[in-house]
C-alpha cells in the first residue's frame, strides 16, 4: 500500500490528491475569494508540503487552484487582523509563511506550478518556488505589496531567485500588472499555453519527469541547489565527483545504464506502463 494515502489536508481550501504513479496534486480550492490565503491555509500547505517531502512514493508535486485566478495573494480578512497585530505577533505569523515557502521550494520533488490566472502578491512566491511553471495564456502577475505600503519579504529570496535583482528593483517598486508573455521573459513562467490545453500540457511535463529515473531527477534537483552560485574550486569539482560515481554505481544508474546499452526500457518506465494501465483498466470499470 502506498504510504501517501494518510497524508490528508488540514483545510477544506486546499484539496489533496495522487494517483498511481505516485503524481500529488496540491489544489488552492477557495474560487470565491480567489484562493486568496490565510494563515489556516498557509499552515495547511506547510503541513501538506513537509509531509510530500517524507513520502518517497511520491515522484512529482503539481501546484494548481480551482477557478479563474491561480491566487490573490493575501486574504483580506487575515489582512485585516494583522493590522491589529502587535510587532511579536507578526512576526510569528511572517514566519509561517517563510516556513511554508521554505518547505516548497526545497521539496526534494520536482514540482510544477498550473498558473491559469491572476497570480498576485504572495502567489508569485508560490510560483517562485516552483520548479517549473506552466502558465495559461490568460495568467497575470502582480508584486502589489507596496500599493498597501508593505513589502514583498518573506517571499522575496524566491522572486530574487527566478527573475533577478534588476527585474526585482522594479516590480518590487511599481506594483505593475505584467502578463504571462513578460514573465516569461523574467523566466518566472516556463512556458505558455491557450487556457484550454493547460491540462494537457501539464500532464505532457508529467510523463516527461517520470520517463526519468525517479532517484536521479531528486539528485539531480538538489545539485542545482548546492552547485548554484559557488566557486569552481577543487572542493566542488571533487564533490561533483563522487555524486555521479555514486550513482553510476547504484541499482537506479546500472539499471539505466543497462537499459541503454540493451535498448530496453529502464524498470522505472515499464512500472510506470505497468501502472498506468492498471489504471486505465480500473476506470474503464468503473460506472
């Protein structure tokens, strides 16, 4: 039995769900509000986000919403109480946020954000976090911090991050409205799409990351985190080293290594065919 099943949401916001092949789908689901967050809904991502972390079942994370927007950002209420807050608590609450921001973007899976709206504020840290992110042709970013004479800061180390100081200098500013195409350009969005196929095309960069082997594209995630930014010096070219040595000589490289050279599918691959048509015989059963 597959352990994901006990990982359970802790807000009816946010919907929860993986399949067989061991693809979670984490759903903002408050379209009224336009999936605007709280902290009850930030705690519960945070929640959701650690426990995916420990599942090694688990191979791949979409992030998507519900309704027209991806998220909004901030919920007003929450944002109302905070006014009132004294210095100790915001703090308090900033660092569930930080905590929460932390925890996705360090997932050791790869993760993809569905962006098929407005993505405002806090939303664009989400999408930050994200490994990759497929946008619609419809999606709209904003950095509106500073229009309520706040910041962008918890989530600023992760915008930095995807589009640069410079881009940063000025969105963090002006509070403009860009869309898809610009952030595009940032190199905040991956790729566009027509609304309609979003869907489809998430699902494309699925079966793309699962026709990987499932330990390497873990490994391979976490070497752009430790090689980014560090001097080529001997310590890391030695490190280097000794990663791809230890994996060439681990069950998951010999077997791809001896699928290659036999011109056969790695075991990974004919699971995942395996699955998948276990899965398909079960919903053609069904009704």
């Amino acid at each position: 039995m597959l352990s994901h099943v006990h990982i359970k949401s802790l807000s009816e916001y946010v919907l929860f769900d993986v399949d067989q092949r061991g693809v979670a789908t984490v759903t903002l689901n408050n379209p009224d509000k336009h999936n605007a967050f709280d902290d009850s809904i930030i705690f519960a991502l945070s929640q959701l986000f650690d426990a995916i972390a420990k599942c090694n079942d688990i191979n791949i994370m979409v992030l998507a919403a519900t309704g027209k927007s991806f998220s909004a950002g901030a919920d007003l209420g929450w944002m109302k109480r905070m006014a009132a807050y004294t210095y100790e608590e915001n703090l308090s609450d900033a660092n569930a946020l930080a905590q929460m921001l932390r925890n996705l973007n360090f997932l050791p899976q790869p993760t993809i954000a569905k962006v098929q709206g407005a993505a405002f504020g806090g939303a664009v840290g989400l999408a930050s976090c994200c490994d990759i992110v497929l946008a619609s042709d419809k999606a709209s970013f904003c950095l509106s911090e500073v229009k309520l004479g706040l910041i962008p800061a918890t989530i600023s180390p992760y915008v930095v991050n995807a589009i640069g100081q410079k881009a940063c200098r000025r969105y963090f500013q002006t509070a403009e409205r860009f869309f898809a195409d610009k952030a595009q350009q940032l190199g905040l969005v991956d790729e566009i799409y027509p609304l309609a196929s979003l869907d489809t095309e998430v699902e494309n960069m699925v079966q793309t990351l699962l026709a990987n082997g499932p330990l390497a594209v873990r490994q391979a995630k976490q070497l752009a985190f430790d090689v980014a930014y560090q001097a080529i010096d001997t310590p890391l070219i030695e490190m280097t080293s000794q990663r791809i040595a230890s994996i060439r000589v681990s069950k998951e490289g010999q077997e791809g290594l001896g699928a290659f050279f036999d011109k056969r599918q790695p075991a990974w691959q004919v699971e995942l065919t395996t699955q998948t048509g276990q899965q398909n015989t079960l919903e053609q059963g069904e009704g």
